[in-house]
C-alpha cells in the first residue's frame, strides 16, 4: 500500500482498478416473488374426497362444493403494542433544491442467500513497522476505546513496511544495514516483547490479528522465529501469517530484480510454509495478497502442509491522473456513482471464482478507495463513509469473510488521508490522542451488527442506493439502506419494504452527513461515536406493528439500519 511517498516503477495497483476487466453486474434486480408457508396453499378438506391438485385437468371429476370446507390458518394474534419513542431522522439541509428520487421498493425474503455476515468482519491494516509502537497497548485507553468501535476487529500488519524497513529479531540483533527508512516512516525492530504488548490490546478489544513476514529479504528460519513466538503469545487470536506483501510488484519496485517472477514466489513461498509449519503447525498461510489476478489462481492451487485463507488486495479508483481510464481517478463524482459498486461486486466476484474452486476462505487483507498517494477528493470525506459501508457489506454478502482497511498510526496533521484513524499532535508528534476519520464510522455502522445470515432480497427505484437484509441468531432481522444520493441537493427518499414477517419492534441508528465533501460532519446517531446497543436505539418513524409493509422515508447521504424483531 502506497504511503505519503510513491513507489517507483509502474502503477503499483493497475489490476486492482480495472473496470473493464470483470463484467459489472445489473444493478436493477427483477423483484422475486415469495410465498410465506401458512399462506401458500389452503389446506382442502372434504369427509371421504380427495381433491385432485392440478389444473385445467378436464378428467378430474367436480368436487362437490357444498361438502368441502376450505381452512385459511389465520396468524397468531399480536401482543399489545408498546409504547414507542421514535427517531428523530435528520432533513436535508435547508434552502436544498430537494431533487426528487425514485422511490425504492424492497422486497425482503425469508431464505438465504447462503453466505453470512461474520463476526469480525470488518478490521484495520497497518504496517508491520506499526507493532513496535508502544500506542498499541491494552493499557491505552484511547486506542482500546477507538477500536472498540470495530465490533472485535482483525488486526493485520503488512503494508510496504514489511519488505523494506522492518525487522524481526528475537536475540535482540542490531538492525541491518541494508534497511531503508526515512523520518516519517523509519526502519523499526520488533521482538517478541513488542508482540506482548500488542497481545494486552488484542485482550481488551477481544481482536484478532493476522502478521505479515519479511519476503524481500529472503529468511524463512527467521520467519518460522517469529511465527513460532507469535503462536505462543496470541494463541487462537493469532488467524494467520502471510508472506510477503504484494509480491506481484517486487519486480517492478525494486523490492528484488526484474528477472523475479510468480514462480519464483511459489518456489519461496514453500520453503517459507514449510519452515513456519515446523514451528507452529496450526497457523494458517494467509496469501498471495496481491493486486494483480494471474497470482490468484497459482495461490490456491499451490501444495502447502498447513491451511490456506486465499487474499487479495483491492484499490478501485487507483488511476491517479485518470489518463488511462478517467472512471479510475480517485474523485467524488467517480466515488459516488453506480460504477464504483458495480464494479467493486464484479472484481471480487471474479476473486472469489478460484477460492471457491479450491474450497478456500476469501479475505480482502488490504482495502481502500485508493492506492494513490497523497490526498485526493475521496480522502477523509463522508462519501468515503458511505463507500466504505456499502463495500463491507456488499463484500460479505458475496462470500468474503474478512475485510481489513489501510489505516496508519501517524498523526492526522501530515498522516496519510485515507486512514480510518490517525494519532493527535503536530506532525510526527503524537500526543496519545486517537481520532477517527469519516470512513471509521462507515465501517462501524457495519461492525456493530450481529454477525448473521444474509437473505435474498430485490429492490426497484431509489437511485443511488444499495440494500441488505440479515436474520440473526436470536430470530431478528436487520435491514440496512445505504441512501447514497446527494444530501446536499437531493430530497428524502420514500421507501416500501416488505419484510418476510410481522415487526413487533423496529430499532433505528443512522449515520449522516451534510455533504459528500464534508471532512468533520459524519456522525451516527448524531454523535462522532459507534452505533448503541440494538435495545437502547429509538423506533422508525412511522412504524406499522405487526405490518410487514412498511413505509418511510430516509435522508439522502445516510446508512441506515434498521432491525426488526419478527413475531414467532
């Protein structure tokens, strides 16, 4: 990942971006038909006569109608109605010019698409250099607060840190001199001790993590050190070690000659799983965690003696100066259009093809708007946010388990702009401050939920919106609306939505914005924090109990979730 300084050599992420080279998906879904089970059928009922189902059957004699009783099960009665207190859902901003929007029409059903929202889902990036800073302790309650804001987040440590500035020693050997760093980004050791400490957050945020070994210099003794002490330390938290990050562009950045190539990877990556494997048998080989798709395949096909998890990586809008593919430069008006999701389903739909083949679990390891370096017109912005929500959630709906999004421990003034959090202080001074940028609370809108099971659903109208449905555990169902039309000229948005039941209850958070560019407005529930309890939100305005037709209307610019406790 691309930090405040370019990679030398090609663009690092042309095969992460490329609109063209999967076929984007037609967003306007024929809206499905569903019977609920009581109400399919009546049940016939004749003493002595069997009624013959079938139809325009002109052998079948007439039943007499006088004895055949016809019995419609009727619901089960509600209970009271309880007092509601409702949302107040903020309007669009006065004086808009409240363009109108196509009404959407949700259809929700009750069976599954087969795939889940997991737990865990949705987590950070870093660079592997980020594991030596003393902020990532469970004794900081800035840090444990901020992450907290994950649900029970995956932690991984990569970045371009790992092959070029980082150093693993358990002997506490002085650091190479081949290493590289500079004053924003300098060479770092990082021992078991360091490990120790990371693992007291890992503790109290009830996280996971995933730890990237050194590919560039090759060392797999020295990899199996460090994959054996981390195995002792995070134990089950510990969900996998990959090797090397992105290789696929190591040719072309320096990282090793221009003669390299994926087979040279597969023949390394051997000799790094085999060593790690005789160390610590039960951690996965998370790979190849590339950006380009010739390396998916080989990955999965290759014969390792531990588990693999298949990875990725994924920039969509990496054409930094948009010569190539204009679609591909990182601006609002390319962010906020029906391509970028389209394309986002359609590339990792494509990903998904060999893992599947091969029986593999698919993460995104490395996640964001984009690969360039430097600010651009998506950074630090709400429509970042809603990007954001509408990526994780379109992700595990198509089958991916686990989403990690580059962020960075810098501080916010000077720091890399798409980071999900950055650290207070002036410029590489940090002081103990961790703040959230907009596309956090996009993320936490997400990592909030339930994990679940995602339901088929159709939706018709609304514009630029996305929907999902998910029934969790304890029977409820949670509805998310991502009403990504303009908040700044676009009217509220009527919604129907038929649910696969009868609500008794209807809980409410929403995330908002003034604008798309807006850098400080993304609030949930009005508040720059994490969505409440379920039990603690307020109600739908409007809310019919015990109708499965609902009706309401949603601000532009807003995620929205809403979660149904369906009568029995």
């Amino acid at each position: 990942m691309p930090e405040n300084t370019p990679v030398p050599g090609p663009d690092p992420h042309a095969g992460s971006r490329g609109a063209d080279s999967v076929r984007p998906r037609d967003r306007r879904k024929p809206r499905r038909k569903w019977i609920a089970g009581t109400a399919a059928a009546a049940v016939v009922i004749a003493a002595g006569i069997t009624v013959p189902l079938v139809l325009n059957n002109d052998d079948a004699e007439p039943a007499d109608a006088a004895n055949v009783e016809t019995v419609v099960e009727s619901p089960a009665p509600l209970p009271p109605a309880p007092e509601f207190t409702y949302y107040n859902q903020a309007g669009p901003p006065a004086g808009s010019p409240l363009n109108a929007v196509e009404p959407l029409a949700l259809n929700v059903e009750a069976s599954s698409t087969g795939t889940f929202l997991q737990e865990g889902l949705v987590g950070l990036s870093l660079e592997a250099t980020d594991l030596a800073d003393p902020a990532l302790s469970g004794d900081n309650p800035e840090m444990v607060q901020s992450l907290s804001g994950l649900g029970k987040p995956l932690l991984r440590f990569g970045g371009n840190a790992v092959d070029r500035r980082f150093f693993w020693t358990s002997t506490g050997e002085p650091l190479p001199g081949n290493l590289k760093g500079d004053k924003a980004h300098p060479v770092r050791a990082v021992t078991p001790g360091d490990l120790e400490r990371v693992a007291t957050l890992l503790e109290a945020i009830d996280g996971t993590i995933n730890l990237t070994v050194d590919l560039g210099h090759y060392d797999p003794a020295r990899a199996a050190d460090m994959a054996g002490h981390a195995a002792r330390i995070f134990g089950d938290r510990l969900v996998g070690i990959t090797v090397g990050n992105e290789p696929n562009g190591y040719p072309h950045n320096g990282v090793r000659d221009e003669g390299w190539t994926k087979d040279d990877y597969l023949t390394e990556l051997k000799a790094y799983a085999d060593a790690i494997y005789a160390a610590a048998p039960e951690v996965k080989i998370i790979g190849p965690g590339v950006y380009t798709q010739p390396w998916w395949e080989p990955f999965t096909k290759v014969d390792l003696p531990q588990e693999k998890i298949f990875s990725f990586h994924h920039y969509p809008l990496s054409v930094c100066d948009g010569k190539a593919d204009p679609f591909g430069e990182p601006t609002l008006a390319n962010l906020m259009a029906q391509r970028i999701h389209d394309h986002g389903d359609g590339y990792r739909e494509a990903a998904l093809e060999p893992a599947n083949a091969a029986g593999l679990e698919t993460w995104i390891t490395e996640a964001g708007i984009s690969a360039c370096p430097g600010s651009n017109e998506t950074t630090k912005t709400h429509a970042s946010a809603l990007w954001a929500a509408d990526y994780a959630l379109g992700g595990a709906q198509l089958g991916i388990t686990r989403m990690s999004f580059h962020s960075s421990l810098i501080t916010c003034t000077g720091g890399p702009p798409m980071s999900a959090i950055c650290t207070g202080g002036e410029y590489l001074q940090p002081n103990g401050e961790v703040n959230e940028r907009a596309n956090f609370f996009g993320l936490s809108m997400v990592a909030e939920m339930a994990p679940g099971e995602f339901l088929k659903s159709a939706e018709e109208g609304g514009g630029l919106s996305h929907s999902y449905a998910v029934r969790h555990d304890d029977g409820s169902v949670s509805v998310i609306i991502i009403n990504a039309n303009n908040p700044e000229t676009d009217a509220q948005m009527e919604v129907t939505l038929e649910l696969p039941g009868r609500p008794l209850t209807a809980a409410m958070s929403q995330m908002t914005g003034p604008s798309y560019a807006s850098e400080d407005g993304t609030l949930i529930d009005g508040q720059p924090a994490e969505p409440g309890p379920v039990a603690e939100r307020l109600t739908l305005p409007g809310f019919e109990y015990g109708s499965p037709t609902q009706t309401f209307s949603l601000t532009a610019g807003t995620v929205t979730v809403l979660n149904f406790q369906l009568q029995p």
